[in-house]
C-alpha cells in the first residue's frame, strides 16, 4: 500500500498513531522474536488496562517478546492495515470493553483474551463478550471465578493474578509502629452494598477500649455527606476518615501508616464475586497487614495466622480479629513479613508477565493450553 493511499483512508489523528505504530513495529520486526500486539481497554495508571496490559508489555520485552502496545485511539482500519503490513504472531486483547477488542478485526492472527471483570454477568453483555471468548484462542482470566465464568464459552481457559510493579513504599515504616488505623479500600464503596453492610457492622462490635481511625477509600468529596451519613450511631469509637480516589502510585503510598487492610468479598453479591486480589496488592505492597474474606481464590494465598486473617463474612469474627491485630503490633509484624515473602514471589509484574508469556507462546505455536489444576503454585487452576 502507497504513502498516498494510507494518507487517504485514515483521519489525521488516527494517521499520526499509525504513523507512530509503524515506527514502532519496523524496530519491532526487525528483531529476530516474537511478536505480540496488546490492546488495551483504557484506563489510567493502576487500572487493570495499566497492570495486566501497559506493565505485563513492558516486561514481555524483556522475557524475550518484540511487544507493541496499541494505543486504544488507533481506528480499525489503521489498525488493518498495520495488520497486514506487520502480521504479528499473537494478539492480547485487555478486557472487551474496547469496542475494538474483537478477534475478527486481527484474523487470522490467534488472539488471547485477557478478563478481570465480571461484566459478562450483565445480561445485556453476556452474548457479546461470550462471543468475543469464544473467537478467542484462549481466555485468561483474574480468578477461578471468572475462569468458571467464561468456561462456558471457551474451554481454554487459565488463571493469572493481577500482579503490580509496586513493590514497596519507601516511606512505610514497619507496621509494628503503625497506629491504630484500619482502611477498607474499595474503588466505589457505594458499589459494593453488601461489602458496605459487612464493614458497618464490623466497624459497630470493635472493641471501645481505644480508638480506631476507619479510613474508607474512594470517595468523593462531593459524596462525603451521604458517605457519613451511612455511619451515623456507628462512631461512637471510631473515627471515620474518608480518602478521595487518588493516583495509584500515592494511593498505595497513602497506605505506610495503615495498621490493617480489609479485603471483603460477598457470596451474595455478584460483581463482589468477581474480583481477584483487587485492593489487597495496595495493602501488600504498603506492608498492611491483610484481613480477607476466606473465599474466591484468597485462600489459594492467605494462609489463616500466617500471611494474613482469612475469615468467614461474620461481622463479630472480623471486629474480633481486628480488635486482636490492632493490639498486638509483633504478630502484625510477623504476618507482613510473611505475607511480604509470598507477595514478591507470586503477585507481582513479573511474575504475571512469566505466566502470560508460556500461554502466549502455546497460542502462536497451536499448542493446547494446560487445563485442570496445575503442579505449580504460580498457577491458581
């Protein structure tokens, strides 16, 4: 295809970026390695686009992998004719909430769903997103309960944490010197209703002996009045402090000075269900000391009394082991460290990027995908 002919059929934006792609894939395929084009859904520093796409590329290059990211503005048709200009061995499509994140646009290129989310539970996106798995070589999946999910619509189907590139905070101090803080960190407290009711009721049996700061995370100032008003006859005890949605990077930094983390997740409620580790890297990363609720794949990784609290959705159960953290900062301490040792060991970056690679290769070359519980640890099924 001619310059003219390229400059015809793209919008000027759309022409810039795809100006920019065939820079990056000349660089690319002018090395003997594999090839492999990521598609992001979007999403800023800390979403799931930045840490099982933008970082998981980054590292691919390093594991051996010619990696080009799509940027999510690039057109179908640039990225068309990138296809055919530059084959690549293997496409990863990041979720499917980028309306160009469908496998017919790359044939006959295999592509490799990536989901750590549960919008295929909404009724109105269940035939297209089971579509989407189903044109897919394989779905890689953020829990076994996703995993469960779409197996029903491709029988290749593997596991792999969310991991992070953020390993510590260089300000934390050792969680033993850490004040009675306590944070529940979820993206939109008022998303998760039943997760909410659990942390009110938790918050209401801690123990009046000395006061606890409660931090809930993702509010915005704008909903800090209907926030407060949730715990109202809740507080006698507790000082509630609401914290705004924030950068990732000052996020996890916010949580050096929290004694404890919260991880809730509700059987009851479905989008609940559908989280892997969410917040609980944050709070591993900080060296906070994890309460988990004792389903989906936290018991895969928490060991109760060893790495962390992993308790049944009992509000008196949880109040009691937090009562209990609070007031004995060693064991806090011996549970951090712990937990420390696990985390840089199966939640990180790299060791999500090791993982995605081995099924990136078996998609490039047809190979079967493993199935049914794996030897390894690295692997949750």
């Amino acid at each position: 295809m001619t310059l003219r002919r390229l400059l015809q059929k793209l919008p000027f934006f759309s022409w810039l970026l795809a100006c920019l792609h065939f820079w990056v894939m000349l660089r690319a395929h002018s090395h003997a390695c594999p090839v492999v084009w990521i598609s992001p859904s979007g999403g800023g520093v800390g979403s799931a686009a930045d840490l099982r796409a933008l970082a998981i590329g980054k590292t691919l290059g390093r594991l051996g992998w010619c990696c080009v990211t799509l940027h999510p503005k690039l057109g179908q048709q640039a990225r068309r004719i990138l296809l055919r200009l530059f084959k690549p061995d293997v496409v990863l499509l990041q979720q499917t909430r980028h309306p160009l994140n469908r496998p017919e646009i790359y044939f006959p290129v295999p592509c490799v769903l990536d989901v750590d989310d549960a919008d295929i539970i909404n009724p109105s996106e269940t035939s297209r997103i089971g579509d989407v798995a189903a044109r897919c070589y394989g779905v890689v999946a953020g829990s076994r309960h996703l995993a469960g999910l779409f197996r029903a619509f491709n029988p290749a189907v593997r596991v792999i944490w969310t991991g992070t590139y953020i390993h510590s905070v260089a300000s934390a101090r050792p969680n033993a010197e850490r004040g009675r803080i306590l944070a529940w960190a979820p993206s939109d407290p008022f998303g998760y209703p039943v997760e909410l009711a659990l942390m009110q009721t938790l918050v209401a049996r801690l123990s009046t002996s000395a006061e606890v700061e409660f931090r809930v995370y993702g509010v915005s100032p704008a909903r800090h009045d209907d926030m407060h008003k949730l715990w109202e006859e809740r507080l006698s005890h507790v000082r509630l402090r609401l914290m705004p949605p924030m950068p990732y990077k000052e996020f996890v930094a916010s949580l050096a000075e929290v004694a404890v983390g919260l991880q809730p997740v509700c059987e009851d409620h479905e989008y609940s269900l559908g989280k892997s580790f969410g917040k609980a890297l944050a709070y591993l990363a900080a060296d906070v000391a994890v309460v988990a609720s004792n389903n989906i794949d936290h018991p895969l990784f928490f060991e109760e009394g060893v790495n962390g609290r992993l308790l049944l959705n009992e509000p008196t159960v949880w109040a009691q082991a937090c009562d209990q953290l609070l007031s004995r900062n060693q064991e806090r301490q011996g549970l951090v460290l712990q937990a420390r040792k696990d985390f840089l060991a199966r939640l990180t970056t790299d060791k999500s990027a090791q993982l995605m690679s081995d099924l990136l290769h078996r998609a490039r070359l047809g190979q079967a995908w493993p199935r049914g519980l794996a030897k390894s640890k690295d692997y949750s099924e």
